[in-house]
C-alpha cells in the first residue's frame, strides 16, 4: 500500500504535493478532495486510494479499476484564474501526464480531447475536472486523475477501448516513482495557469493530439455531428467545422468519437 512517506520521499516540487492524504479504499478521491478544498486546505493538496469504491468519470460514468494496481489520485489547485478559461485544465493536465509517461516510460501517448490519454488508440488515463468560483474567478478545481498503471485484465466491453501501461510494455511499473513523475510535471506546468499562458498550454496539446485535422464525430445527447477537428478556441473549446459551418463544442456537454486514421 501507499504511505504519505514514499510519496513524499524524493518528491522535489514547489507547489503541489506538499500536503498528500493517502487511503487505502474510499469512495471517491475527488469526493474527498472537494470536502477538503471547501475547508480551505492548501493549494496543491493530494488525495490518493489504491481503490475506490465509486470511482467517477466524466458525464456520470463509473470508473472501474483493480485494486492497488493503478493510480487514483485528485489534487486541489487553485489557480486564480477567470471563469472563462476552466476548460483549459483539463488539457494542461493531460499534458502533464503526457509529458510524464513519454519522460518516465518512453512511450508515444496521444491526447483525446477533453481529457483522455491514450497509447495505441485504447485509453489509458481518464481525467474528471470539478471547480467552484467566487463570482468569476476560480475557488479551487479539483483534477482528478486515473490511470491504468499494473493492471491486466478489463471487463469485456472496454477490453477493445481501454488498456493500461503493462498491457503496452509487458512489465511492470513503479507506480511510486510514476506519481511522482506526474506531480512533477503538473507543478513544473502550473506557471501556465499562473500566468494566463493558455496558448503554450494548447500548444503542447496539439502536438500530441491527431484528431486534429481529421473527422470526428460529437454526441451531444441523443444528436450526433460530425465534422472535422480544426482547433481549441479561447476558452478551451473544440473547433469542428461541419457541413452547416464551423460550431465549438464545450467537455462538459459533449463525448466525443474519433474515425479510424
């Protein structure tokens, strides 16, 4: 199991991570993370669990996973950062751990927007953003991340979707000293943040997002568009231009379906 010390033993960051709460089974890291970011707790605290027992992802689906295998953990940040521009976090996040599997483990990843990672086109690591605002400015978010770290076998319908970094390497990981990859990178990024820098933020995005350019296919609802991916707009929306023009669609109302290449 986790212990605060490993986590934190080694673990060179500036701003988060300071303060980690680690579990061995609860219900949900991001429950817990926002209890503790309504009381005020310090910027960049963790919630980490080797299991969670009603694991969320985005637009109310469970996530599923084994137990002590992967990583699940959620972090308070709070950036003070306009309303407006919340929809970037989830893709200066998925940058980050980007950044850190292609630095800890030499493996090509890929973006998926809003907020998946995935290698060889399966999914990988799911991200869930929560935030709360006073007025128009951002309270705190909550990121929480889950990726598929030592885990081996899937449900059968997400065995074609879903796969996780021993599946695609054929050994083990070190899931401590991932952790702490990830946490470094988000750290070394949250200058970003701090300073309103959303194009480098799209720009590191972009470069490990194929769909751009390419035909996808939006399901808002019960409707479905189909169109091609042409960029991020100013406030963290998907640009697809369609039949009928160009619409943005926003990751909170949308998922999102990418063609074969």
């Amino acid at each position: 199991m986790f212990t605060r010390e490993t986590l934190l033993h080694n673990l060179h960051t500036h701003i988060l991570g300071k303060k980690i709460f680690v579990f061995d089974t609860i219900d949900s890291t991001n429950t817990c993370a926002k209890v503790l970011a309504e009381i005020n707790i310090e910027n960049g605290t963790i919630v980490i669990a080797e299991y969670q027992t009603e694991g969320r992802g985005r637009l109310g689906r469970s996530w599923i996973s084994d137990h002590g295998k992967n990583l699940l953990f959620s972090i308070v940040i709070k950036p003070p950062i306009h309303r407006s521009r919340v929809g970037f976090l989830p893709l200066y996040t998925a940058v980050s751990v980007a950044q850190a599997l292609e630095s800890y483990l030499n493996i090509h990843v890929e973006c998926k927007w809003p907020n998946d990672i995935l290698i060889n086109n399966k999914k990988c690591c799911g991200i869930l953003l929560e935030s709360s605002f006073q007025t128009d400015i951002l309270r705190y978010a909550i990121l929480g991340i889950g990726i598929n770290v030592n885990q081996d076998r899937f449900n059968e319908e997400l065995f074609e979707t879903a796969t996780s970094l021993k599946r695609e390497l054929n050994t083990s990981i070190d899931r401590v000293a991932l952790f702490q990859h990830i946490v470094c990178y988000l750290d070394g990024n949250y200058i970003l943040l701090e300073n309103n820098d959303f194009a480098t933020i799209v720009e590191r995005w972009i470069k490990r997002a194929p769909m751009m350019g390419n035909e996808v296919t939006i399901i808002h609802g019960n409707e479905q568009t189909t169109g091609i991916a042409e960029g991020i707009d100013s406030q963290g929306g998907l640009i697809v231009r369609c039949q009928d023009g160009v619409k943005i669609f926003y990751a909170g109302d949308v998922s999102i379906r990418s063609s074969k290449r």
